[in-house]
C-alpha cells in the first residue's frame, strides 16, 4: 500500500499551493496513512499473500495489459467474500494475540512486583543476616570466656582433688597411727593385766583358802603348797585362770570370809575393768525379754513404701517404730500404730542404694549399709547422717551394732569393727570370701558367707574362734532374742537354724514346697521366743515354720506382686513386716 498523495486540481498544481488548511489536513491524512500502514503491515503483507496465492491480482492486471475482457462480477464477489473471510479472521488472530500480549504484560507486572518484594526481603534478609552476625559474634566471644572459665575451673577442680586426696591419705594414716598406738596400748594394758593376774595367783597359791559352795555342801579346799611361787607349773595357773568365771559367777554371800582381800579386790577389779569406760555413756537400755510370737496370719496394711525396691526392713526395740532401706538411696521410718503404718521421717545421705537397716537397742539411732562401699548412722531427730563409716572396697552388705561398736560386713570379704566415738576402724577382719551378712552377740560376731561357711570372730582380737558349715551360699543371718539360736538362710532353698551354746552342726532345716530363694540378699526372721521362723520366697509369699514341730506353719500370699526381700518380727512378738523388689511393704499379724 503506497502512501496517499495529495489531490490534483485542474492546473496540475497540488491542494497545498492553495489554501493552508488543505496542507494541513492532507499532513494528518499522511500520518494517519503511516500509522494505519505500521498497524496493518502484517494484515496487508498477509492480504497480498493472499491475492498472489488466488492469481486474481496477475489476472486482474494481466487482462488489463492485454485488454482482454472483465471478469466476471460473480467471482469478483467470490473473491471478495473469500478476502473478506480471511481479513476476519486475521481480525480474530490478532485480537487473540492482543488479549495474549495483554496476560504477558500482566504476568511481566506481576513479575516485577514479585522482583520487588523479593529484593525487599533480600535486603531485609541481608540486613537481619549482618544482625545475627554481630549477634553469633558476640555469642562466640562469649563462649570463649566461659571455655576459658571453665579452663580454669576445671584445673582448680584437679587442683582441689588432688589436694583433698592428699588430704584424705593424710586423715587415713594419722587414723591408722592412731589405731595402732591404740592397739599397742590395750596390747601392753592386756599384758601387764595378765602379768599381774599370774602374779596374783601365784601369790594366792601359797596361801590356804576354804570356799563353802551352798550346791549339796561341797568344801573345796585349796592347800598351799610348799614349793616357791617361781615353780607353779603353767598349766596348775591356766586351770587356776579358767575357775575365775565360775567364782565370778558365785554370789558375794557364796564367797568365804577367809578368802584374802588380795583375791577378792582382784575379782572385784576385774569386774570393774570389764565394763568400758565408752559403755557408761551410752543412754540406758531397755531390757529385751522374749516375748511370746503370735502366727501372722493376716496382712494389715499394704503400702508403697519406696518409689523402687526395698532391700531390708526392722522394728525398733519398742516395736512402735519400722524402718525400710531401698534401692532408691533413703530409709524410711513409720510409726505402727493401731495395725497401720504412717510415715513418721525420712533419712538421706546415700549416693546409691541402701543393703540393710538396723536400730541401736536404745531406738534412737539408726544403722544402714550402702552399695557406695560406705555405713551411714542417723539419730531420729535428724534426717541427716551423723557418721559415715567408709574403708571397704565394695558395697557394704551388713551392718550391727555391737555394744558401744559397730560391725560391717562387706563384699570384698572383710568384716570391719569401728569405733563409734573416733568413726575410725579399730580392727579388720580378712574371710576372703564375700560376706552376705552380720549378726553379733556379746564380744562376738557372726558372719555368712558365699563359700558356704559361718564363721565366729572374737571382736576384741578380730580372730576366728570357729568356722562352721552351712548347706549353700548364705545371703542372711539372724540371732534369737535370748542369743541361743542363729538362723540362717541358704541358696538352696533351705533355711538352718543352729544351737549356739552347742554349736550344732546337725540344726533343725526347714524347706517347703513352693519356696524359693529370691536373691542372694533375702533376708529372714526368728520371732523374739524362737518358736517360729519366717523367710520371703520368689513368688510373693511369705513361708512362716514352727520350730518345734519342724513342719509350715503358714503361707502368707496375694499380697506381695514381686518376690520377697526380707521379713522382720517386731521385739514383742506382735507384729511382722515384709518388704518385696517393687517397693511394697506389708503388715502382718493374727488379729
């Protein structure tokens, strides 16, 4: 399409010769010329495309040239009509291509606003990143300080620990001189004391002594011999030495007036040398008369006792009282009363769990063993430990007190006495086998043991007077009120109990279908008038014999869901407790 010229007149001169306004208007006419041009090239480009495909512009201007006729008007309509087709649709194309163009813009709009907010949250990001930088810098200098603080800490820490351990053996071998100029002082007190007895005998050998006896009128007489004092054999003073507790034992009345005072102020001073000074001091207590036991039969009251289980339980001597050691490192102390048991205090201090539990005889203090190698003492006014005993190399399993000291047993194989005023071990004793548990009688203790022996240990000297056997590894030991009868408790499911003035080794054994030793800790009772003997089993029951008959006497049961750890019997017979691994406590008796 060319571009539209402007009109001719008549003269041949163009509009613009003429007027002004016609220049103008044919100046608007060529822009409108040129913008139609530029926004319908491609429909015009497309239009002639069309006219060279149908040839009816070749044939148009070929018949002109030629001069040949008109075509027809009927396919100058058709072609019209089929041009005019095609210009719809071109029309159609680009108003498509229009609304595609204008959802491309949007979209581009849309994009940019999106590049917008996106480089506002870079530089936001950017902004809180350089934040967090000085933050995480200031965090890392920080840390650094404290790194270094606890540099210095941790070196004072060894520094101190090495110190207190220094300190430690220091403490440990001043006590240890102190023990043995203790003992070198009773050993050269105990000789000068036998000397002086020697000398004694000796000298009232030389002299005539009648003693009336009341027993059927028996005269014992005595005549000095001859011979010097220097020639005595050994064994006339051993034998002399050995009439010493029977006449001891004779009352003052018994005694004949012609004995000399020589005789009689010996007698007397070692009746008063046998009493420790450390005994007058200690509270006065009460006197424990077998009392007659009553068959439980019924369980009172069933508790929770302990968040984990319970290992040992014991009344005090008035029985009003029940403490329980457990796993979970306390003892606790409940008042019985009226069949019930309430919570009276609670005792710490341990760093692992407790073994054992006992009373002193006065009921005021209270003596437990610890798997942290350690004893602990508590006063009952005090939740705190008094005293920590420690020394052993393992846990402590059993723990007594001992007249005016204490004695513990513990898995390394050794069986300790201490002194209770100087928290300091004054002997030791070497079993070599691991030691379940302790019992102790006057200037005696008792001790089990997993190589299947009992074995009798002179407190005063830390000796082994006598070594027994028993029928498998022992995991507990309990002696009779009256001190006569030692029970103990075997892995072999059986249960011993042994004459201590005879030292049978032939004891009354009691066993029973269904009972099982529950661990090598179970811990079993003698009721105060030693008629009865009650232990715990693997499945939850409490198996109580009697003595004399030898044969059940009862089967506790569907009270304990975990197996029996210890049985206990209170001191008047009334009462007995059991405690089991999941921390329950239950109490029995007849009523």
């Amino acid at each position: 399409m060319k571009p539209l010229g402007g009109p001719k007149d008549s003269r041949g001169g163009t509009a613009t010769d003429g007027d002004p306004w016609k220049a103008h208007v044919l100046l608007q006419l060529r822009r409108r010329d040129r913008e139609q041009c530029r926004r319908f090239r491609d429909l015009v480009c497309a239009y002639s495309g069309l006219l060279d495909k149908s040839g009816a512009t070749d044939w148009i201007l070929a018949s002109g040239r030629r001069g040949a006729v008109s075509p027809s008007r009927a396919q100058l309509k058709k072609a019209a009509g089929e041009l005019a087709y095609q210009v719809v649709e071109r029309q159609q194309q680009m108003k498509m291509q229009d609304d595609v163009l204008e959802e491309q813009r949007d979209r581009l709009l849309q994009d940019e606003r999106r590049l917008a907010g996106a480089r506002d949250l870079r530089l936001q990001l950017r902004l809180r990143a350089e934040r967090l930088g000085e933050r995480n810098g200031r965090l890392k200098a920080e840390y650094d300080a404290l790194m270094e603080r606890q540099g210095r800490a941790e070196r004072r820490l060894r520094e101190e620990k090495l110190r207190g351990s220094g300190l430690l053996e220091d403490v440990m071998a001043l006590k240890r001189q102190a023990a043995a100029r203790l003992n070198q002082r009773n050993h050269r007190r105990s000789r000068a004391q036998d000397v002086n007895l020697q000398k004694e005998l000796q000298t009232a050998a030389t002299s005539q002594v009648n003693v009336d006896s009341s027993l059927g009128g028996a005269r014992w007489r005595c005549l000095a011999l001859k011979k010097k004092p220097a020639e005595k054999s050994p064994a006339e003073i051993q034998a002399d030495f050995l009439l010493l507790p029977f006449l001891r034992s004779a009352p003052a009345s018994h005694v004949s007036p012609r004995i000399p005072a020589s005789i009689r102020d010996l007698f007397e001073r070692r009746r008063g040398r046998s009493r420790p000074a450390a005994e007058e001091e200690e509270p006065a207590r009460p006197v424990r008369v077998p009392a007659a036991a009553r068959v439980p039969g019924r369980a009172l009251h069933v508790l929770e006792a302990h968040e984990q289980g319970v290992n040992a339980a014991a009344f005090c001597p008035s029985s009003a009282l029940l403490a329980s050691a457990g796993t979970d490192r306390v003892v606790k102390v409940w008042q019985v009363r009226a069949g019930a048991l309430r919570h009276q205090t609670t005792l710490d201090g341990s760093t692992e769990g407790l073994t054992c539990v006992q009373f002193d005889p006065t009921g005021h203090r209270i003596l437990a063993g610890s798997y942290d190698k350690s004893a602990l003492l508590w006063c009952l006014d005090r939740p705190v430990a008094k005293l920590t005993l420690t020394g052993h190399g393992r846990k402590v399993t059993a723990a007594r007190f001992s007249r005016h000291q204490v004695v513990t047993g513990s898995a390394d194989g050794t069986v300790r006495m201490w002194d209770l005023q100087r928290a300091a071990c004054v002997h030791l004793a070497q079993a070599s086998s691991f030691c379940s548990d302790v019992v102790c009688s006057e200037n005696v203790a008792i001790s089990g043991h997993f190589d299947r022996k009992i074995r009798l240990w002179d407190t005063r000297l830390s000796s082994c007077v006598r070594c027994l056997s028993a029928q498998g590894k022992v995991t507990s030991l309990d002696l009779s009120a009256d001190g006569r009868h030692l029970l103990s408790c075997c892995r072999d499911d059986g249960l011993q109990l042994l004459d201590v003035r005879r030292w049978s080794h032939r004891g009354a054994a009691f066993r029973a279908e269904g009972f099982k030793c529950a661990s090598d800790s179970t811990k079993v009772a003698i009721s105060p008038d030693a008629c009865f003997v009650a232990a715990g089993s693997a499945d939850g029951a409490v198996y109580v014999w009697n003595v004399s008959a030898g044969n059940l006497e009862a089967r506790l049961a569907d009270n304990h869901s975990a197996s029996v750890s210890a049985v206990c019997w209170s001191s008047s017979g009334e009462y007995a407790a059991s405690v089991d691994k999941k921390g329950r406590a239950v109490l029995w008796s007849d009523l």
